[in-house]
C-alpha cells in the first residue's frame, strides 16, 4: 500500500515500480534492481527502510571489495580530458 497516491510536493501521480539504482563504495560501483514508488510527474523514487538498509549493505561490501557473490558484468574506465 502506497503512502500517498500523489506527492504532496508536486501533486504527480505515484505508482510502484521496478527500477534500477546505481551504488558506489570506494572505487567499486553496482547496479542493483528494486521496488520502488516513483513519481509520475517529477521522478523522485521513494525506497522502503528495508531497501535502504540493503543499499548500505552493498556499499559497505563494495567499500571493503567484498565482491565475491556480486555478478561481474564488466569494467569501466575514467577518460581523461585531452
């Protein structure tokens, strides 16, 4: 059940939605998909206190490179100015 069907800040329609969030600790970075409510108008994405607990349990493991049960889908690389 959703706590508001519109946010009280720019009235937009909020609806659940599965979305990604990009996290970083330390020089690691992670693509986690969760729940989310989204607002329809403006975007702002409300996470649960569950999620949000999730959330800094991966930084703290991307912090310490505790990355062993993450899924590697790549590298990525800074380009620096010319």
């Amino acid at each position: 059940m959703l706590p508001f069907r519109q946010r009280p800040v720019c009235g937009g329609e909020v609806v659940v939605k599965e979305v990604e969030k990009l996290l970083r600790g330390g020089v690691n970075t992670a693509i986690v998909r969760v729940r989310a409510e989204v607002c329809l108008r403006c975007g702002e994405r409300l996470y649960s206190k569950e999620t949000i607990g999730r959330f800094e349990q991966i930084r703290a493991k991307l912090a310490r490179q505790d990355v062993g049960d993450f899924q590697l889908l790549g590298q990525s690389f800074q380009v620096a100015a010319s």
